[in-house]
C-alpha cells in the first residue's frame, strides 16, 4: 500500500495547472488571429513583465477562455493602486478572455498576523474590499470571490499534500526569498507559519488550475518558485506569469505605498480634502520625471482611465492625449508642479466619487467601512 506522499509523487507527473492547450508548433513564428492578437495586446498592458510571452503566445492560440488568478491578503485599508489600478487590470484581462479569480487569503491574513490574527475581522475587511471593487467599474460577470478558508476545506486532502510536497522540494533559504510576497524581508524574524505561506501560494495555483498569475511584481519571486517546482516535478502546463506595475509610494524614496503610512499614498475611502493634501505634499521635483510619483499616477491610472489629460498653465490649456507628450513637457520645465498636482488630485477624487457614493448611499457598505476603521491595522 503506498503512503501518502507516494501517492502524490506518483500523480504528480500527471498533474497540470489547467486542462492542457491543444497542440501548437515547437517553435516561433506562431500565427496569430485577428482576435488573439487582440488578446494578447490586452494582457501586454497589463504585464510590466510576463513569463514568457511566447508561452503566452501558445496558451492564447490553444485556448478561448483562460483562468486568471490574484490573491490578496483582507489586511486593512485598500489603497488606489489595489482599488483603481487593479480594477483596470481586471477589465482587462477579462476582455482578453479570462475567467479572474481572486482568492481571498483569509487564512493567510491569519497566518501574517493581520488584524492579530482575527479571522472573523478578517473576514469583514474581505467583504470590505469587494464593495470597493464592486463600485469601481470591475467587470463582476467574468470574476469570482474565493475564500481560501471555505475553499481549501473543499478538497483538504489534495491541498496539503502539494503544500507538503512543495515544502519537500525547497530549502528555507530559498523560501525566505519570497518574504516579499508578505511585506517581510529575508532578515526578518519570522514565525513558522509564515515560512509556511510561500508554500501555501504557490500551491494556491495549482489548486485553482490557473492559466496566468496576474499578481504584482511584489510578488514575482512566489510566482517564479511555481516554475521551479514545475520544473522539479515535471508539470508540462506552466502558469504564466503576468506581473503589473507597483505603483511608488507619494514621499520621496518610496518604491511602493504602504498601508502603515497613511501619507504614502491615496486610499480608496479618502476623502477629497485627503487627496488634495496628499497630492500637494507629494514629492514631484521640477523638471525630475524618474522616481516621481506624481508622474508615476499620471502614467499608470490617469491615462489609464481617461482619453486626454488638460493642465492650465500661464501661457493656456495644455490637453494631452498621450502619457509620453505630457512627460517630455514636464522635463522640459513647461509645466510646473504646481500646475500639474492640482489637475491630478482632481482626476483621482473623480475616480473615487463613485466609491465615495457606494459607501454613503448603501447602508450595508457604510456599516462595513465604519467597522473596519474601528479595527487597527497590524504589520
């Protein structure tokens, strides 16, 4: 009789992230219909980084409609990069043909200690960062909600045993690289159960079959372990890798925002005088375009949203239509960031109207935000 680990070492070979693409040639050049070259435009704004875009390329020509998957921790306030960056994400991996999964990592909030490790809080928080996503604009027809607590308990036996068996194939050292995905570092005392969890991520993928792991470059090093275990195991299917943009938190220095900082970046339940002090105090140089968050908002959610961008300025309206233009005449010293921060603050309170609404006019959702501001936000 073989035990346990045996049994998964011998289904293993026959595992795959999802059901396997139908046959394409070895090698490049791959034809591409009119339809799949759309598609992979679509996803191709959304990667900062994709790996590798000629897997990409095979899965698209293979198959019509893909599972994508994200998971993210309820672990307190969402900011704007969660919020509005993601919901532009979403659309449009959605309008490239995907199924998106959000796995609600409740048990691995619990595990990072989030909210002291409050599962019901949790919860509430989860529940919380769907309504803001609900009044975003997300395309809720193609995406679904799964929570890792309900979901694991579906089918335990198959989850811990690739939990277990990811474990076995990995040293510490190479799991404490992926600390990142955890708002760690490698140097960081950690608790076991949180070398735990970058074995629990990267199983999450293989549980939910996903096609792509369309995560943030944050979590680039749980997404490439996936690969190395593929690789390990001999699992022919790879994810693919769709890693988006981290946004740069508002102070100087900062390479993304933080949720302990209330001053690092704009947070979806903002108000309109919060974003208008943020914005005024945020670090934007004349003339500097690198590392300038500003400019790093204006790249990656104003045009994103919106199909020209006006600025007043002493000598009239400057109406831009492409990031790039708006770029150069900001290098060039043509305008000023006391003209550009103004217009930028009153995009962004345009983009969280909505929200704001949401969570005035619907009494369910204004009970939820009041209750999740009660609970103190944990590192």
């Amino acid at each position: 009789m073989s035990t346990p680990t045996e049994s998964i070492e011998k289904g293993v070979e026959k595992l795959e992230v999802s059901p396997a693409a139908a046959p394409a040639a070895e090698k490049p050049k791959i034809e591409l219909s009119e339809r799949n070259q759309e598609r992979l435009a679509l996803i191709k704004q959304v990667g900062e980084e994709i790996v590798s875009e000629e897997s990409l390329i095979r899965l698209l020509n293979g198959k019509e409609k893909l599972r994508c998957y994200d998971g993210f921790e309820p672990s307190g306030r969402m900011h704007i990069a969660q919020g509005i960056l993601k919901s532009i994400n979403v659309n449009r991996m959605t309008k490239a043909g995907c199924t998106f999964i959000f796995w609600v990592a409740d048990w691995f909030a619990m595990l990072n200690n989030k909210m002291n490790g409050d599962l019901n809080k949790i919860r509430k928080v989860g529940q919380y960062m769907i309504e803001i996503w609900k009044a975003t604009g997300m395309d809720m027809e193609n995406v679904e909600f799964l929570w890792s607590s309900d979901e694991i308990n579906k089918n335990a036996n198959d989850y811990w045993l690739r939990v277990m068996d990811i474990a076995r194939k990995f040293n510490v050292p190479r799991i404490k690289k992926c600390s990142q995905i955890m708002g760690r570092n490698e140097e960081d005392d950690l608790m076991c159960a949180q070398l735990l969890y970058p074995c629990m991520q990267c199983a999450d993928i293989f549980y939910l079959k996903a096609d792509i792991c369309q995560l943030g470059m944050d979590q680039r090093k749980v997404n490439m372990l996936a690969i190395e275990y593929c690789d390990k195991v001999k699992i022919k299917n790879k994810p693919i890798i769709v890693s988006h943009h981290m946004l740069s938190g508002l102070k100087e220095g900062q390479e993304k925002m933080s949720k302990s900082d209330p001053d690092s970046a704009i947070f979806m339940e903002d108000t309109e005088a919060d974003v208008n002090t943020k914005i005024k105090k945020a670090f934007c140089p004349p003339g500097v375009v690198e590392k300038n968050p500003i400019l790093d908002y204006v790249k990656h959610i104003i045009f994103q949203k919106v199909e020209t961008f006006t600025i007043p300025t002493k000598e009239g309206d400057k109406v831009y239509t492409k990031y790039d233009d708006l770029e150069a005449d900001y290098k060039a010293e043509k305008i000023h960031p006391s003209e550009l921060k103004p217009q930028v603050a009153k995009a962004i309170n345009a983009m969280l109207q909505p929200v704001r609404d949401h969570f005035t006019n619907n009494a369910e959702a204004a009970a939820l935000l009041k209750t999740v501001r009660s609970y103190t936000v944990t590192r």
